[in-house]
C-alpha cells in the first residue's frame, strides 16, 4: 500500500513537471514570436522614405507648450514609446517633449514653438533608440489674443466647409453678423507663394448670419518644386475684434497629386527622337481621400470657436462681420 502510494505520488510530480516544461516551452515561443514581430516592424520603419511636407500655423497667446499631433504611415501604437525628441538635419530642436497621447500612427506630443523638425528620435521600453521619420514640419508662429478675455465677443461657429479638388480651393464660413468684428482668413506663407487668383467674399444669408467664401488656385509645382508626394497644410479663419485677434477655427488641406486633373508629359524617346506624350498619375505616399476623383472635404457643423493647433503674416483680407 505505502509503496503504491509512493509511485501515484512520483506520477504526480512528473506530470507537473512535464506540463510546467510546456508551460515554459510555450511562453518562449509566444515571447520568441512577439520579437520577432517587433523586429520586422522596426525593420519596416528604417526602410520608410516619407516624400511629405506639412505646414502649420502655431497659433498661441503666449509663450507655453502648445499640443501638436505628429503623423507616420506606419503604426507606432505598439512600440511602447517612454521618451521622444524632435530633430532637424540630425541636431536636436526640441529635447524630451512631453508626450501626451500614442494612438494608432500618431504621436501628440506638447512644444514650444519651433520652425521646423524632420524627424523624432524616441527611446522604447527595452533602451533602444529608433528614428521615426514623418516627412517635413514647418510652424508659422501667429501671436493671438488671450481667449478668456474676450469669452463673450467670439463668435460662435455655425458651419464650416473646405474643398479641394483640381488644383482649386474652396473654403466658406458662416458666421453670426457682429459689427464690431473683422473676419480675416490665413493660410502659412509657403503655402501663398504656390497661391494665385485668391478671391475673399462676403454674402448675407439672412439678418443674423453672413458666409465668407475663400477660393484659391493651388500649383502643381507646390509637389513638384518640393519633390513631394503630398503636402498638407492649415488654413484658418480669424475674428478681428476692434484690433484684438484669435483663430475661431482651422482646416487641414491635403494636397497630392491625384488632386489634380490629369496632365501630359512629353519626352523624347532615344530611340525614335519623336515626342511621345502619356498621362502620368504618380502613387499619392498616403491618401486621406477615398477615392482619386472624389475631392477631399471637411464640413464642420459645429458651435465652439478655436478648433484645433505656423512666421506670423497680416490676413491677407477682411470683411466686416
């Protein structure tokens, strides 16, 4: 009896030892996966080449952080990121920002202004350091008064609409009428260089509302002259109260290539020296828009001024309110 006791015992002890070894086996396994996962995503991330340019108003009344959200075409959500720091042609330009959210592919981080960074060093929960390239950001600085001051002059926002498809933009606005406001629209000075026939209109909708129209036509040299895939950029509506200023709200603008209406290349072949045309569509790094021929296009329907986050420029018009 005691020595069949003995053997269910060492049975006992063996399976447990047999399962605590697979135990063991699968978690190295499972562990042996994950980095390898990871070293193949990181892997992924170092052959990236982002051809994408973005440019910023950094609207604040003073001289504190200001949120700002920084984009990848890869998912940076899963690195397990503890410390990130903007650069500039290798050198550091803002060291350890604060890093305020990492959702899917994007980073928001708290700066103070900068004029430009392009790329972000981060440091990952295991000590290693990876580079995170985003493509260029530009920041245009814009000093606007201290909202909380004018709480009951800024005006509520009713509608907001921006539309850009073959080269031209087309942003409205409708506001409450207010005689003792300005409104002034501002786009970042890179961008205006690329800008011709702007037009800025005002139309009444009814006793208490007026729509402001902005329209604009984009070149196509603002990705050719930049070797570009893409750019984005900020344009913003401005309330001028009796000289005191604040961005009531700001549009994103992607611009791409398939934005624009098809066009011709002509070359030479060098074997024929006959001129040969095609129709040339290059592949956009990243799209926001669903479709090549649907326009991008951001309706805002909404009642609170401010919305969102590059060299400060006087508005280039203004229509009373």
């Amino acid at each position: 009896m005691r020595l069949r006791f003995i053997l269910i015992i060492m049975l006992l002890l063996t399976n447990s030892m047999f399962l605590f070894g697979c135990t063991n086996n699968n978690q190295e396994k499972v562990i042996n996966e994950s980095n390898k996962s990871k070293n193949t995503q990181l892997e992924y991330i170092r052959q990236v080449s982002v051809r994408e340019n973005s440019y910023f108003i950094f609207n604040s009344h003073d001289d504190n952080p200001k949120k700002i959200k920084i984009s990848f075409p890869y998912r940076i959500e899963d690195l397990n990121i503890k410390k990130a720091s903007l650069l500039l042609n290798n050198k550091v330009v803002s060291d350890n920002v604060k890093i305020i959210q990492i959702h899917e592919n994007e980073l928001t981080v708290d700066i103070k202004f900068i004029r430009k960074f392009d790329a972000v060093e981060v440091v990952l929960e295991d000590g290693n350091n990876v580079r995170l390239e985003p493509g260029q950001y530009y920041f245009e600085n814009f000093k606007e008064d201290n909202l909380n001051e004018f709480e009951k002059e800024i005006l509520g926002v009713n509608n907001f609409h921006l539309k850009f498809k073959d080269g031209h933009l087309l942003t409205d606005i409708i506001l409450p009428q207010d005689r003792n406001s300005k409104i002034e629209y501002l786009f970042p000075s890179q961008i205006r260089k690329y800008a011709s026939n702007i037009g800025f209109s005002h139309q009444k909708i009814d006793n208490n509302s007026i729509k402001y129209t902005l329209e604009a036509d984009i070149s196509r040299d603002i990705l050719l002259k930049n070797n570009v895939n893409s750019i984005i950029f900020d344009i913003g509506m401005i309330q001028n109260y009796k000289n005191h200023k604040w961005f009531l709200i700001k549009g994103k603008v992607p611009i791409e290539t398939s934005d624009f209406k098809k066009y011709r290349n002509t070359y030479f072949s060098k074997k024929t020296k006959k001129a040969r045309s095609e129709s040339i569509r290059y592949a956009p790094f990243y799209s926001l828009i669903s479709q090549p021929d649907i326009p991008y296009m951001l309706v805002y329907h909404i009642h609170h001024p401010h919305q969102e986050q590059s060299q400060a420029q006087v508005p280039d018009a203004e229509f009373p309110a």
